[in-house]
C-alpha cells in the first residue's frame, strides 16, 4: 500500500512526505555506508570508466536499500540511481540518488564523502538531502522550505565573493587537463582561490550552508548534483539549470552554482555570460 493517493493529495502534502522520508532513508543509509567505511579494508574495489572510478559492494549496498524504502511507499515513483541506472515512474516524481557520492575518498579513507538523495517534480528538484556521517551533518531542503544543516537554517550572505571566500572545483576524466588548468588559472586569475574535496554534492552542500562561495565542475551527473541544487536554491543562491528531461536525465552536463555575491563570477568562468 503506498503512502499516498496521488490523485488525491495536495502537491504540498505529497512533498512533505517525500520529505519525511528522504530525511529518514539518508539517516539509514548513512549509518549503512559509515559501517562500510569503517570496515572498508574489508571491500573489494572494483573500477568502471577508468581507474579513478571507483564502486565496491557498500555503494551497490546502499543504493539498493534507499531503492527499498522508497518503493516500499511510493512505488509509483520514478528512480534513478548512480549504480543501478533509471527506472520511470507514474506519479511524476523522480527520485535521483548517489548512494556515496566521493566513493574515491570513501575507499581511501577519507571523511569527504555523502550519500545524496534528491526528488524531481516536473524536472524540478524541490527536495534535496545530503548526508555527511563522518561529519554527523544532514543538510535538507524543500521546494519553499528553505533550507537546514541539522537544525540551523541557512541562510547565504551576498557579501561574500570569490575574492573572499573559496570556491569550489570538481573536475574527472571526461573533461581534458588543459581545460581544467584553464579554468582554475582564470579563477586565480580573478583573485580567487579554490578547493576540491572528491564529492561534488557535498560540496554543493558547502556552498548552501555558505563554507564555499561558488561550485563549478564541467561535466557531472544528475545524482551528484539535483539534491546540492535545492539545496543551495532555498539557501538563497543560484545554479545554473541542468538537463533532466528525457535521456538527458542520465548524461552529464556542466554543474555551476553560486551564492549571491559570486553568481556573476561564477557564470563567466564556466562561460555562461
């Protein structure tokens, strides 16, 4: 029995319990993953495009679980999955999930590491929760929610730039070195400094709760990037809009988000003004 009628309950109430159970699948799933990091001696890796992409039994693991506990109320729902790719829905609501997003991290030992769930309404992300558990953090937003880390609400200061401030930097094996030493050379170039931690979404996470100013990454999947998106939106920032209808959903694109003091830098380094 599903949880809901669709036909029947307001857009709101549908949201709010997604919500709910988003928030509680990440809290299980986290605790899930964090065992496997504490054992992670035990894992065997496994590589998929290239050496650098990394999977092991804990990501297969906990993206079956989260696929569980969703289906169990909302079976109507779309999915889509790093590990087990797309399967539609009915409803209209897509969830899209990285059970460990930084699983390079997570198999070196290395706490920069998130399991990040995001829910699609319309090809909107309007729920977006990301859990963090070697740092005990859960970062949650809503569509006209806002948004919380654990239980403070965020809120970004437009002060903040990327000459005072970090920003973020992802880059992978589908975008060439030049082009990467190309755009950190323009950040510096701009006065500004930058990081890369091995997640994506939970750097995205970063960026809402106002750590980092900026995130920019030339090519990135859906499930590393729909939940840090609501995120940063109900923190009061931007991003750049990413393309989830049809098979697009499941190709990469160019990832850029920003709090509002850096917005205008952030565009014109990923060239988008």
């Amino acid at each position: 029995m599903t949880l809901e009628n669709s036909q029947t309950t307001s857009p709101e109430t549908a949201i709010d319990t997604r919500f709910a159970l988003a928030r509680a699948i990440v809290q299980e799933a986290g605790a899930m993953a964090l065992d496997y990091f504490n054992r992670r001696d035990e894992l065997i890796i496994e590589t998929k495009r290239d050496i650098q992409d990394v999977v092991s039994i804990a990501d297969r693991n906990v993206e079956k679980l989260i696929r569980e506990r969703v289906a169990a109320l909302f079976p109507e729902d779309g999915f889509l999955g790093e590990e087990f790719g797309h399967t539609a829905g009915t409803s209209g609501y897509t969830w899209v999930v990285d059970p460990i997003d930084g699983t390079a991290p997570f198999v070196n030992g290395m706490p920069n590491w998130c399991v990040s769930i995001a829910v699609l309404r319309a090809n909107d992300p309007i729920i977006g929760v990301i859990g963090a558990p070697c740092h005990n953090e859960i970062y949650a937003a809503a569509a006209g929610k806002g948004a919380k880390l654990n239980e403070k609400t965020l809120t970004l200061d437009p002060s903040r730039t990327i000459r005072n401030a970090l920003t973020g930097i992802g880059a992978n094996s589908y975008v060439t070195p030049d082009f990467v030493a190309s755009m950190i050379g323009q950040l510096l170039a701009e006065g500004g400094n930058f990081i890369r931690n091995g997640s994506g979404a939970l750097m995205l996470a970063y960026v809402a709760a106002g750590r980092l100013v900026g995130y920019y990454e030339p090519y990135m999947h859906a499930w590393d990037c729909l939940a840090g998106f609501c995120l940063v939106k109900e923190a009061g920032g931007w991003y750049h809009p990413f393309p989830t209808q049809g098979e697009s959903l499941t190709k990469g694109a160019p990832v850029v988000a920003a709090g509002p003091g850096a917005r205008r830098d952030l565009e014109k380094l990923a060239g988008l003004a």
